[in-house]
C-alpha cells in the first residue's frame, strides 16, 4: 500500500480516545528586563493561546489527519470544562461522551514562553482518582461507543482518571469487541496495562518500569522484553528522543528507526503524535513498521514547531516524497 492509498483510509477511520483531557494555555511574550523585585525575567506578554492538551491534543492530531475522534474523559464543572468542550465542538468532534465531575477543576497547564522558550509552568489539576461512580458512567460510554470504533487509544497522563479499574474493563471490552488498543503511559499504572496491543513508553518511563538504564542495544532489548513480560502486550514502541525510536514486535528482531527531526523547538506533545499516528495508520491497515515510521515522521514534523501542535497529511505527504516509508 502506498502513502496516498493510506491516507485515503484515515478518513474512514473512527477511533475512541480514552484518557486524561486538558487545557493547554500559552501566554506569548518577550523578556527584556529582570524584575527589580527579584532576579527573575520580566516576561511582556504579546498574545495568549489556549488549545487542546493531553489526550485532547491526541484528538486534535487525529482530526488533523482526517479520521473521526471521539474523546471520552472528564472535565470540571468550571469555566474550564466550557472552554475544552467548546473547542471540540470548533475541530468538529464528538463531545457527548465527556462526563462532568462536579467540584474537580478541569485540568490547564498554562506556560510562558519569551523568544521561543518556555520560562515557568502552572498546573491547576486535582490528581486524586475518580470515584466509582464516574468510573461507571466512562465505561458505560465506552461500552455505547466501541462497536461502531476501528480502535481504541489509551491517553494517560496520571490525573486520576484513568484508574486500575477502569483501565481493566476498559481494554477487557475492546478485546471482546476485537479493537486494536494502543496506549501511551505514565509510571503509575504502569502494571494495569495488561493485554494493550501495543504500548508507547519514552526511554525514561521504559527505565523506571523495568528498573534497566538503556546504554546499548543488550539493555534497550532487555527493557523491550521485560515491558512485554509485565504486562502481556503484544508490541513495544520505545520513543527515544534524537535516537528515534526502537519497536519490538510480536515476534521478530528489534527495528531501530532514526529521528527524522532536523530541529527541535519543543517537544510538547509529541508522544501524542506518535500515539494518534501510529494507531490511526494501524487502523487504516498499515503494517507494524510502516505504522512506526510514519509516527516517527509525525513526530519530527511537530517537534519543529512551538507549543502544543499536530502534523497535518500534506505534511506528511510532503516529508515522505523525501524519505520513503518501508513497504
């Protein structure tokens, strides 16, 4: 299958992202002075954006390159949660399978950046795990949702949502409805990750989870390995900054895939590219490693650019007239 024949599936591919939804907020500005009340810079502020984060920004990718994205997760009951489901509704997506917690803000990272650099963070979020009830009413919309799914992609960025039990049911009842499940992680559930199809950890998550510092090729294997052992997935994609990225399949010897990044401005977002690219391509009938190396271009496109962003198929189209994909 060729790109152009490939793309032209994206389109009719509908997938379900379940994971933790946000606000990405960036006040754009420029430093010309330090403060004379402490040696800090003084940041004058020049225009302010706000835009989908988290596994919302793995629906924005996933809208970029076509396919229908459904985003199923919670937001506050807050002026928050009324800007995040007003900017779905801007990108076309599906919104009703947003539950609002009540009392819980809807999380909003907000970052300042002077001269294409990020100077400070502001996370307003409450980590805490959702309560049995919102569990309930998340997995009923997954159940409502799947059969009309070509796959599921798990977001987890540790705010509490996704929690043992709901990641348990949640991939028991793709299995069942035989969906592709893959999943970008985060440390703390690392164990409740079982029977994924494929899992996208960076090399320090792969680090922690297994214990093993990768320095070569016998280390990065012995991590590959030990990530399936743990958790009985079927394939491991380890992303590795400059490096690129290293995929263990099924079966089959470790693929290195070299970083097609020439620049590198900001890397916010990038692990959702990869996730939205890869599944999205997987879905539309891709093999492994084209699936692979497509996200990994994916990636190098928007690591380019500053702030929480997405690559579009022209992009896509465009780079790979450049660097073929493998058949």
């Amino acid at each position: 299958m060729n790109l152009q024949d490939l793309i032209a599936r994206f389109s009719r591919q509908r997938l379900l992202v379940l994971g933790d939804l946000m606000l990405d907020e960036f006040i754009w500005g420029e430093v010309r002075r330090i403060s004379p009340e402490a040696p800090v810079p003084v940041v004058e502020v020049r225009r302010e954006t706000i835009q989908l984060g988290g596994a919302g920004n793995v629906v924005s990718n996933l809208l970029d390159l076509k396919a229908v994205a459904i985003p199923l997760g919670i937001v506050g009951d807050d002026e928050g949660g009324a800007r995040l489901r007003h900017l779905f509704a801007d990108r076309g997506a599906d919104c009703s399978r947003l539950v609002t917690v009540p009392g819980r803000p809807t999380t909003r990272k907000t970052r300042i950046v002077a001269h294409s650099q990020q100077m400070v963070r502001a996370d307003r979020e409450d980590r805490s795990p959702i309560a049995e009830e919102v569990e309930d009413a998340i997995l009923r919309h997954l159940l409502d949702a799947l059969d009309s799914a070509d796959a599921l992609i798990i977001s987890d960025y540790d705010k509490g949502m996704l929690t043992p039990r709901l990641l348990h049911h949640a991939i028991e009842a793709a299995h069942s409805c035989r969906k592709l499940v893959c999943l970008d992680p985060k440390i703390r559930n690392f164990l409740h990750y079982r029977n994924v199809d494929l899992i996208t950890p960076n090399q320090p998550e792969a680090e922690r989870a297994t214990g093993i510092e990768i320095v070569d090729e016998t280390s990065l294997l012995a991590a590959a390995h030990r990530i399936r052992e743990m958790i009985a997935c079927r394939h491991v994609l380890i992303t590795r900054g400059e490096h690129g990225m290293s995929l263990l399949p099924e079966s089959g010897p470790v693929t290195h895939i070299p970083t097609t990044a020439r620049e590198v401005y900001d890397v916010t977002g990038a692990g959702d590219t990869v996730i939205a690219t890869l599944t999205l391509a997987l879905a539309s009938g891709a093999s492994l490693l084209t699936a692979a190396t497509l996200s990994n271009f994916a990636a190098g496109i928007v690591v380019a650019k500053v702030g929480t962003a997405t690559a579009s198929t022209d992009e896509l189209l465009s780079i790979c007239q450049h660097s073929p994909l493998p058949d």
